[in-house]
C-alpha cells in the first residue's frame, strides 16, 4: 500500500460538501462522451443536489491528506443501496473504491444490497461484479422502485445486486 492510500474511512458532514462535490464532479467527467450528452452535465451534480441527496443517505469519504473518496448508503424499503461512489481520477485504481465498497457493505442493513450505474460506464459495472455484484433482469423496475432519479437516466441505467 503507497503512503497516499493510507488514510481511514469517516463520515462526511455539511463542513465536507465543498470537498465532497469536487471529488464527485472531477470523478463524474469520466462520463462525459460515455454516458448520453443529454445526460451529463457540468458540474455533474450541483450543490442543490447534493444537498438533496445529503437528506436522503448517509456519506462516507476515504480520507488521506485531503478527502480522495465518497460513497453514500441509502436504506429504502427492504434494499440497501450503494450510492454516489466516487474517487478522485488520480487516485483510481489503488483499491481506495473497493475500500469505500467493503467499508459500505460492512454496514448493510438488509440482504437486498444493490448499486445502480450507467450502463454505458463499462469501467463502472466492471468494478462492481469485480466486488461480488452481479446484474439483474429487472432493473428498470428497481431502479423505478428504490431510485429517486428521472426517467432518462432509468432508460440508460443498470442495476447490480451483491452476491457476497
């Protein structure tokens, strides 16, 4: 493990969301010319969003010298979701994702454990089945079920559910 991967897992607070949206956003713009243009945006999730989301899940952040990581967690009805997981670009690929993962489902609170993500953010829905998540056949329905997110992004969506 290198010197800048040594950090530890905390919860985010309100004090975190300027550093929470610049991780996110500088992760997200691998989506650009992925993902459909009338889907992404910049910045990729805004301040507002954030802060709506900030109501509805918890967030944790990976930790170094400065914050390198997010991840939300999010209950709904009987599904435990993996959201908004998020590393810095150059940080990627140092196993500070699967880190953010494991931590995450450590704390699951349902069986039902499951992770959305663009369907064309190939790297994405690798990772995750790398990390014991397979997809299921019925995603727009989950995603309609558990998901607060519009209709767009459920036509151009999948959904993995953990196997471990």
């Amino acid at each position: 493990m290198s010197a800048d991967q040594e950090g530890r897992i905390k919860q985010l607070t309100r004090k975190d969301a300027e550093e929470m949206l610049r991780v996110i956003n500088e992760a997200a713009r691998r989506y650009e010319g992925e993902i459909p243009a009338d889907c992404y945006s910049e910045p990729y999730m805004p301040r507002s969003e954030l802060e709506e989301e900030k109501e509805k899940m918890r967030f944790l952040g990976y930790v170094a010298e400065r914050l390198i990581g997010v991840i939300g967690l999010q209950t709904v009805g009987g599904a435990f979701l993996i959201r908004h997981l998020y590393v810095l670009p150059e940080f990627q690929r140092r196993g500070i994702g699967t880190r953010l993962l494991d931590f995450g489902l450590e704390r699951a609170t349902s069986d039902g454990i499951y992770v959305g993500t663009w369907e064309d953010a190939r790297w994405a829905v690798e990772f995750y089945k790398a990390n014991g998540f397979e997809t299921v056949d019925n995603s727009k329905e989950l995603l309609r079920e558990y998901w607060d997110i519009p209709e767009r992004q459920v036509e151009e969506s999948v959904v993995l559910r953990c196997r471990r």
